[in-house]
C-alpha cells in the first residue's frame, strides 16, 4: 500500500482480495509431501480486507510455487478471532486444513475464552512459523483538535470516548482497557469483525479514535487520512519516529506487540510442516512480500516450526496473568 494510495482504491483492492481465490500456480515443487494435488485451505480467523487478512494473502500467493499446491483463503471471523482458530483445530491433520494464527486467538483467546474454547493453543497445533509482526497505534480522525494522547484523555473525561478495534476480545480491545484504567477516562469499546471496516468508519466520523495495528494504519498515517497518537511499541518506529510511544508518554501498561503466523492441526506430518515452512521463508524472501512489507511497515517474522511452537507457548504464559489482572471478558 503506498502513501499516495486513495481510499477508493484501497477498499477496491480489499474487496477483490477478499472476494477471489488466489491464482494456481504451476506445481513446481520437486517431492511435495501431499498424497493428492488438491487444493489446500487457509482460514483467516478475521473478517476480509484486514491487515491480518491482506497480508496473509501476499505471502500464502507466494508460497505456492514452492509448494506446488494451491491455496485458497477462507474468512472465518468472530469471538476474537475464537471461532476460526478452533474450526481448524477440529480439521483431520493431512496437511489440507492451515490457520493464520494471531495473538488475539492464540495468545490472548487461550486465557479469555478459556470456558468457551475446546482447543489448546499450543498442543492442538503444529506451529509452521511467525511470519510477521506489528505494534498497534492510537489513532483519531484529523478532523478532530485532538493531537496527543494528553488531548485524547482530557477529551475522553469530558465526554466519553469511544475506540473502534477489529475485535471483542482481541490486544487492542485489552489495550484500550489498560489505557482506560491508567488515565481513569472512560473509553468505551466497539468491536467491529476486523480492521477494515474499524478503519472506514474512523475516517467518515463514525468512531472518533481506533487502537489498530501499524500494519492496517500506516498506509492512512502517510496520506494523512488519519493521525497517531501513540504506539504500543517499546521504541519508536523508524518510519514513523514522531509518533511516541505509550511507555514514554508514562504508560508502561500499554506495551505490546501484535504477531500473525502459520500453524496446522497436531499432528500434521512432519515432511509437510517442513515443506511449508520452507515454503514460507521463501515468501518472505520475495521481492513483492518485501515490498509490500515494507509499505506497510510489518517486520517479517523469523521463527520456525520448533521455535514458533515455543514462541506460542511463551506468549501464552506472558499473556495469562496480563488478562487475568486486568478483569477482562469476552462480553
């Protein structure tokens, strides 16, 4: 997505990745591990034409001359991005059922959604890769005289203040709650089912400020469409170093980082999780994955079957007494 894209042809170009399947490509791959060339799903637990969702499409396009498969992207949204994630959980291990994992399913949902949830985030799956990651930014219409997040509370007192995110549930909805109790303002959530429409209401003055991802903002921050406040990142991004972070501005509280990745069900065979995950390092070796990373400004992930499967497992244990303290529920 570049600076001088319009916001016409962003929801154009949303609306037609979410609508059609990705291409076939031609199967390349020398020994692939599938028993049969059919085509192999990828639940998206979001609802299309969000980062998650748009990102995901970029490098699973990629991915298929290196498996010599194709593979075509489902939207299954809702409950934190809950409900996608255990639909493949229930999937037969063959290695034709995959889920782009995300922190609000796996590492938050495994605590929140604990009595709701009949899958474990780390043994019911085989975790391929972390294949991208993002902090999540304050951000509010232009068209309003809030500037900072000083503005923001004050305003936030005077009259309630609502926050638009991609979820109930989600990091960004426990974040709003974070900022909440830290500031004393009452924010008030409205959970959409995924960046996208969160976003487009932001900018028709529907919802006054949004907590989202810098990789489903950053394209509307270089036109100008929208203005950050703040980020969740520890440190400054360098493609955006003006923008403060919450622990600079004395909110410790409201630090995280937002993560997306590959997994299949346990026990998937290994010569196929293998093959994906060289599939994936492929991808995110590619000119246009790169590219469009960089647009967005999305940091690639680097952590591979053994080490994401750890990653998850230690996201979840970091997450658990985060939740737990801050009082959060799923309602």
């Amino acid at each position: 997505m570049q600076a001088g894209i319009t916001r016409r042809q962003l929801l154009t170009a949303a609306a037609l990745a979410a609508a059609a399947p990705l291409l076939p490509r031609p199967a390349a791959a020398q020994g692939t591990p599938w028993p049969q060339a059919q085509p192999i799903r990828v639940i998206v637990p979001f609802g299309a034409g969000g980062a998650t969702d748009i990102a995901a499409r970029v490098i699973a396009q990629e991915m298929q001359a290196t498996l010599g498969q194709t593979l075509v992207m489902e939207n299954r949204g809702g409950a934190g991005s809950t409900l996608g994630t255990g639909f493949v959980a229930r999937m037969p291990p063959d290695g034709y059922t995959l889920l782009i994992t995300t922190i609000s399913g796996l590492a938050i949902g495994q605590t929140l959604y604990r009595d709701r949830i009949q899958y474990n985030a780390d043994t019911s799956f085989e975790h391929i890769a972390i294949m991208m990651g993002t902090p999540y930014l304050l951000c509010v219409n232009p068209n309003q005289p809030i500037r900072d997040v000083a503005g923001y509370v004050a305003a936030a007192k005077a009259g309630p203040m609502f926050y638009g995110t991609s979820g109930a549930g989600g990091v960004a909805h426990l974040l709003g709650m974070r900022l909440a109790a830290a500031t004393g303002a009452p924010l008030e959530h409205v959970p959409y089912r995924g960046s996208a429409q969160a976003i487009t209401d932001l900018m028709a003055g529907v919802v006054p400020s949004v907590l989202d991802s810098l990789t489903a903002t950053s394209a509307h921050i270089k036109s100008g469409a929208l203005r950050p406040l703040a980020t969740t990142a520890p440190e400054r991004s360098p493609d955006f170093p003006d923008v403060p972070t919450f622990r600079e501005l004395g909110y410790p509280e409201v630090v995280a980082d937002g993560w997306a990745g590959l997994a299949a069900p346990a026990g998937t065979p290994r010569p196929i999780l293998e093959k994906l995950a060289e599939a994936v390092r492929s991808a995110q070796a590619s000119p246009n994955v790169q590219r469009r990373f960089a647009e967005t400004s999305t940091t690639a992930g680097r952590l591979y079957l053994a080490d994401a499967q750890k990653f998850v497992r230690d996201e979840i244990a970091a997450w658990a007494p985060v939740i737990r303290a801050s009082g959060i529920t799923p309602d």
